[in-house]
C-alpha cells in the first residue's frame, strides 16, 4: 500500500489545521501538525468589516450624547451667571409732584410745590460685590468640571460596552470556528460508527455538541444586538454594528504605579477639580456671609422746579443729595444663622473631598490588581496553556486514529481547547476593562477628549 504525502492532499484539499487533521482521520492517512495560533488580540481583528475605532466613537458621542450636551448647555448657563452676580442694582427713576395744596390743586400757590425727578443708586458695601462675582465664578467651574466628569463618565460606559462588543464577537468567531471543527468531527464519527469503528453514544454526543453550539451562537447574536443597542444609546442613534469589528491594541506591560495614579487623579479627575471649586465658592460665601453686618449705601440725587407765584415773584428750582444706609441691627437672627451655615456647606466639601479622594485610591487599586491579573492570565493562556492543549489535541487526534483514544476523550480535547481561547479572550477584555476604569477615575477619558483642565474651550 503507498501513502499519498500529506503536503499534496492538503494542498489538493485546500484544507489546513484541525479540519485537514479530520479529513485526513477519515481517510485514514498519517496527521499532520496542528498551527499554533494565534494571540487573542491578532485573532480579533477579521477581514468581514471594516475597523470600528474607539476614537470615532468617542468623537460621535461628545457630538451627540444628550447628556454630554445638556451639561454643555448647563456649564454655559453657568459661564453667564457671573457678569449678573457683581453687578450694581439698577438704578431708580422717580418722577412726581411734591406738596401740591389740596384745596386748590395748583402749581404756583405754595413755595414748596415743585415738580420733581430723581436718581437713585445703591452701593453695596466694599467687597461685597467682588465676593458675589467671585461665588458665581466658583459655581462655573464646578459645573465646568461637572461636564467634564459628565463626558469622562459617559466615554467609559462607551469604552466598556466596546469591550463587551469586542468579546462578543471574537466569542462568535471561535464559537463558529468550534461548531464547524465539531461539524467535521461528526462526519468522521459518523464514517466510523459505518464501518463499526464508533459507537452510536459517539455520534450523539457529537450532535449534541455540535447543536449546543448553534444554541450558544443564537446566544451571541443576542448578546451581540444588546451590546450595539446601547452604545446606539450613548451615540443617540440607532446604528447598524454588523459589519464592523471593534479593534483592541497590543496590551502594555508596563506596571502601573498607584500613588502616581493617584496624583493624576488629583491633578486632572474632573470629580475632584469640582468639589475644590465648590470649598473655594463656600469659602468666598462665608466671607460674604461676615460682611453682612457691614451696612449698604442709597445714593439719591432729585431735581425740583417750582413755578413762579401767582405776582409773578420767579422761585428758584431746587436740588436734593441724599445718602442713606441700612442698619443691620438684626445681625443675631439674620448674619450670624448665614454665617454658621456657609461654614457647615465648607465644613461638608472639604468631608467630601476627602471621601472622594479615600475612594479613588480604593478603586484604582483595586482596578489595577484586576488589570494585572487579567494580563498575567491572558500571558498564561498565549504562552503555556492554549500551546499545551493544542498539541495534546493534536497529540488526541493522532490517537484517536489508532484507537488508542476514545471518542469523549478526543472531544474533551477540542472543547478544552475551545474553552482556553475564550478564557484568554476574556483575559484580553477584562484587563482593557480595567484599563477604562482607570482612565475614568484619573479622569483621562475626559483628559484626551477635551484637553487640558486649563484649556477653556470644552468644546465638543
């Protein structure tokens, strides 16, 4: 009996790897050495669709999203609030007759009859309107940071429904890559059970796997239209994801530092950056709240014109300059309850910030844990353990062909290996997952969208 060379039946066969090793099982001819793959973030990128990049998502979103607009809107509103907190009072016209007799009604009978118009002006006392000018801007910032941490907060839930996304459809390709090995195993079990070499249990547990991955592809297809619906939400649009892939880039392995997180936290987590804003506006509120007892002043400046009497005699037209100021006697009900207060809504942002500081620390080092291990785990499966149960398969499937495997032992063997490629891709997802809540809670999402906190733009 002569063999036809492997070589030429899988270049005749245009078959290669697995599948080929399962054609070449049924026709009973040596096997061939199984590939040894690829890494998960190679395998992720197929040639159906074109490339979906994080970036013209991002963009899309800070274009569209209705929170990231209404916070917009918000933050401009707040911009137009600060010119109308230092501005004066407007000023009072009046215009009268003053000590008209009122038996006669007329103009020329009294000395002191005149037909009057006046100014008026208050002055707060000084300081007072720079400090309200001063609240007002603390406000704009905080509800400028407040954008901020609205856009950072929202391109992380786009980040991580990319990463879903990406899983779920690398998952649906090695799902299918599975089902059509399975698929070739059946056919094989089957010519075997034919000729008396299998069972018949073989050939059911063959469909029945070959069928539960149909099941796990519906599956998919519905996680899949979960995913594209929602990151359709954040975009505010209803968008068709079937024929693009996400793309994930290689991981970094480069440590990462917790106390220069922190730091940048500190320095740029748009979260933070607001409620120093609002102890720096709480602090200008109580120096206001302690000029309260500190009078304001009614400038008024009235013009009268008197007509000449009833001889003829001409009267001379007057002019009044007054000056009047409240007296805050009622400091011990109304300033010192203003005061207590402002330095209770201080006393309470600097309590805040300061939760806020203990629980960013907690969450990074939490985050980074995740990300380490998950990047340990996806080295693992790429340099040991998927290499090691692709040989064993291939090694399964040379047995398998002398009997010296059972059937249930050579489909523990494939799904074995099925099951290590989702788990490094998993790997892969949740240490870019990780990666995004670092990014929000350093506040780098909003960091890279916008720019520097310094840059006033904030222009989507």
């Amino acid at each position: 009996m002569s063999f036809v060379p492997i070589k030429s039946v899988l270049q005749r066969s245009g078959m290669r790897g697995a599948r080929a090793a399962l054609w070449l099982i049924a026709a009973g001819m040596p096997l061939p050495a199984l590939p040894a793959g690829s890494p998960p973030q190679a395998e992720m990128r197929a040639a159906a669709g074109p490339v979906l990049a994080f970036a013209e998502i991002a963009a899309e979103a800070l274009r569209s999203n209705p929170e990231i607009q209404a916070a917009l809107k918000e933050k401009q509103a707040a911009q137009h609030r600060i010119a109308p907190a230092g501005a004066l009072d407007d000023p009072m016209l009046e215009a009268g007759v003053l000590n008209l007799p009122t038996d006669t009604l007329r103009l020329d009978r009294e000395d002191m009859t005149m037909k009057m118009i006046g100014l008026s002006q208050r002055f707060p006392y000084s300081g007072k309107r720079e400090l309200r000018r001063n609240i007002a801007a603390r406000d704009a910032e905080s509800v400028s940071h407040g954008f901020r941490e609205t856009v950072n907060r929202v391109l992380r839930e786009i980040k991580i429904a990319y990463y879903d996304l990406a899983l779920t459809v690398e998952t649906q390709r090695l799902t299918g890559k599975n089902r059509a090995l399975l698929g070739q195993l059946l056919k094989v079990t089957e010519s075997r059970y034919a000729v008396g070499l299998s069972t018949q249990a073989d050939v059911l547990k063959a469909q029945t796997q070959f069928t539960k991955m149909l099941d796990e592809l519906l599956r998919l297809d519905r996680e899949r239209a979960m995913t594209e619906a929602e990151i359709g939400r954040l975009l505010a649009r209803h968008g068709d994801y079937s024929s693009v892939l996400p793309a994930l880039p290689a991981p970094d392995d480069t440590p990462f530092v917790l106390d220069a997180l922190e730091k940048t936290a500190l320095q740029q987590r748009p979260q933070l950056l607001a409620l120093q804003s609002i102890i720096a506006r709480n602090e200008r509120a109580l120096d206001l709240a302690r000029k309260g007892s500190l009078p304001d002043f009614d400038v008024k400046l009235s013009y009268g014109q008197r007509d000449n009497s009833p001889t003829g005699m001409k009267r001379p037209d007057l002019v009044t300059f007054t000056v009047a100021m409240n007296l805050p006697v009622w400091s011990e009900t109304k300033t010192e309850p203003r005061i207590a207060e402002a330095q209770a809504m201080r006393g309470q942002a600097l309590d805040m910030l300061r939760a806020q500081q203990h629980d960013i620390r907690a969450k990074l080092h939490h985050q980074i844990v995740a990300s380490q291990q998950n990047l340990k785990s996806l080295r693992l499966y790429e340099r040991d353990i998927l290499p090691a149960a692709r040989l064993t398969l291939e090694a399964a499937l040379a047995a398998y062909q002398v009997n010296r495997v059972d059937f249930m032992g050579l489909l523990d063997n494939q799904m074995s290996v099925f099951n290590f490629e989702i788990g490094s891709a998993t790997a892969l997802v949740s240490y870019y997952k990780a990666l995004a809540e670092i990014e929000f809670l350093t506040g780098k999402l909003a960091e890279d969208a916008l720019g520097p906190v310094a840059d006033a733009g904030d222009k989507p």
